[in-house]
C-alpha cells in the first residue's frame, strides 16, 4: 500500500507534464488534494500572449478568455496580501499587452525566483519598473525585450550589473527608434560573461567597438543579431568569429557594409555553424558562400536573398550540406531554373524559397 506521505510527491511528479500538455488541466478538479499539489507546478510558468498587433484589439473585448484570465491575474500580484504561490514563478511572459508601472513593479517584487522574462511588444509602463528588475531578479538568465520602447541605457547598464549570470538577451527593435547605445553593449560585456544569446536586430547606434568587446569577453557566445545595422563592418564580425569559436548562428540582415572577408573568416573558424541569415549583404560573392558551404556541414539554414550569387553556389550546397532544411535564394538574379531543380532533386524535403 501506498505510503500517505508520498502521495503528494507521486502527484507532482505526474503533473510535472501539465507544463507541456494543457489538455491534462481538467484533471486538477478531480478533487482539492490534486489541485493543492499541481497549483505550485502551474505557477512555475506564467503566459499571457498577444502575438501581433491585430490581436491587440483584445484589449477592447472584454468577453475573451484571455482578458478574464488576465484580469485575474492582475488581481492577484495587486493584492496587499498575495498568495504564497507568486514566489513560484520562475518563466513569466507578458508579450503585447498593455502594463503600468504599478503592475509590473508588483509583479517583480513578488517573484524573485523569475529565471526567464519576457516582454516583448509590451507597453504602457515606464523605463522605472525596467530598472527595478536589476533590484528583483538578480536569479535572471533570460530576458527579452523586444520592441520595449521604455528600454534605455541606464536600464540595460542596471540589469546587466545586477545579473551577471544573464546568458540570454534580446533587445530587438521593430522601427530602429531604439534609446540603447554601444555603452549598453559593452556593460553587457562586462558583466554577462556566460552570455550565449546576443539579440540586437534593429539597434542602428551599435559599433563595432562594442561588439569587438563582446567576443573578447563573451567567448561562449552562440547566436548574434545584427540586423538593419548600417555601420557594422567586417571588423567585428571577424572579431566575433575569432573570439567565439562555437559560434551557431549570425543574423546579418541589411548589414551593407559586410563583405567576404567577414564570411570567409566565419567559414574558417566558426564550423558548428547552423544558421546563416545574409539577406541583402550586397558586398557578399559566391566566393565566400561556397566557403561556408564546404566548411560548415552542420549547416541548417542560410538565406541569401537579394545577393548577387550564382548556379555555382546552387550545385555547391547539391554536393555539401547534408542538413540543410531551409534555403532562401529569392530574389536571386543570377540563379536559374535549372539548378534550383538539381537541388531539389538531391534534397526533395528542403523548404527552398526562391
């Protein structure tokens, strides 16, 4: 027979899947032993999500399940007295919706076990609770603030001083109207040395002082977004390949001033790569594709859409990448029929935009 104690561990070990399978949820209301074991497991892991701007139009709708459930919510981390489950929280997302200062702040005082935060798209709070996060979530390995127009230097200078074990961070802008500077980078630098995830697509005030600081400090870096950012040169892409050599995937989009010599350089030395995203890098040839593709074999995904290469790079990639999944080549002038053809027939299941 069944010890009485050790029921409450079976439970939350079997309601360990209710994070991966929400149809389970039901079985919560069997009876109040089963609900008081799975509630700590569901807080661990708070969503609320609007993923594009149409959907925002669910602030105004008031009848949706996600606006009551949300409201809920809110009730909760706003009470005086909150409930003891809030200090479980360690995944927290709040992705497009509408938040004051007041919420957030309270949010981030109750949960100081938060791992990964995220929130993006998000608005109607100040640069204030931003930097409050410095004072309450000193455990944070991931954070995302993508399109957060209240994001600053002295944000980025705060939380980046408080959370050295920081290695994920995305501070992607939509429109370019970014307040974060090459300062804010090197702080990063300088405190978040296990950082492995560096997303600044979109940051056009990034230099390439900056980015040099980051390879010599961040050597485990995997993943760098560069993206729309006019005045990065090959400097520190080649920087960023020297310095970190388990490099898996740049984002180099609109990045005009790379040339060859930043992708022969990643060719050489970065050959774990997996993901290549070069659309619109003009000054690239098939010289230094061809290098990536005889040089890299984990490759998985590569985009280079608008560049000006040939059927050579086509029939290179036929014979070498064995795991390509994904291959952008639209907008290809200079790559016919014929060769796309070839490829597909050596890898009929890649997804081949062209």
């Amino acid at each position: 027979m069944t010890h009485l104690l050790i029921i409450p561990e079976l439970l939350e070990n079997i309601f360990s899947f209710l994070v991966k399978d929400k149809t389970l949820y039901p079985a919560l209301f069997v009876n109040r032993l089963w609900y008081y074991c799975s509630a700590p497991i569901l807080w661990r892991r708070i969503e609320f999500s609007i993923e594009d701007n149409q959907q925002r139009r669910w602030g105004k709708n008031t009848s949706g399940p996600l606006y009551w459930q949300f409201k809920k919510f809110k009730r909760v981390m706003c009470e005086k007295i909150k409930s003891h489950y809030c200090s479980k929280i360690i995944y927290l997302k709040l992705a497009g919706l509408k938040i004051s200062d007041a919420l957030l702040i309270a949010i981030l005082r109750s949960c100081p076990d938060i791992n990964f935060l995220i929130l993006d798209r998000s608005d109607g709070f100040s640069n204030i609770p931003i930097m409050k996060i410095a004072k309450y979530c000193l455990k944070l390995l991931h954070l995302s603030l993508d399109a957060c127009k209240a994001i600053t230097d002295k944000c980025i200078f705060k939380i980046a001083r408080s959370c050295p074990n920081l290695k994920y961070i995305s501070l992607a802008s939509l429109y370019r109207d970014s307040n974060i500077y090459s300062e804010s980078v090197i702080e990063i630098a300088r405190s978040c040395l296990n950082l492995v995830y560096l997303n600044l697509n979109g940051q056009p005030f990034i230099n390439n002082e900056s980015i040099c600081i980051i390879a010599r400090s961040c050597v485990n870096l995997q993943h760098l977004d560069l993206s729309f950012n006019d005045i990065i040169t090959d400097e520190a892409i080649c920087a960023i390949a020297t310095g970190c050599p388990d490099m898996r995937s740049y984002f180099l989009e609109e990045c005009k001033q790379i040339t060859n010599k930043s992708i022969k350089k990643i060719a050489q030395l970065n050959q774990n790569l997996q993901k290549l995203i070069l659309t619109s890098c003009y000054g690239i040839t098939n010289d230094a594709v061809c290098n990536i593709v005889r040089s890299c074999p984990n490759i998985q995904n590569l985009s280079f859409q608008y560049i000006h290469i040939t059927d050579k790079t086509i029939y290179e990639i036929a014979y070498h990448c064995s795991n390509l999944s994904v291959l952008n080549v639209k907008k290809c002038p200079f790559i016919s029929d014929k060769s796309i053809y070839f490829l597909l027939s050596k890898k009929p299941t890649l997804d081949i935009d062209w």
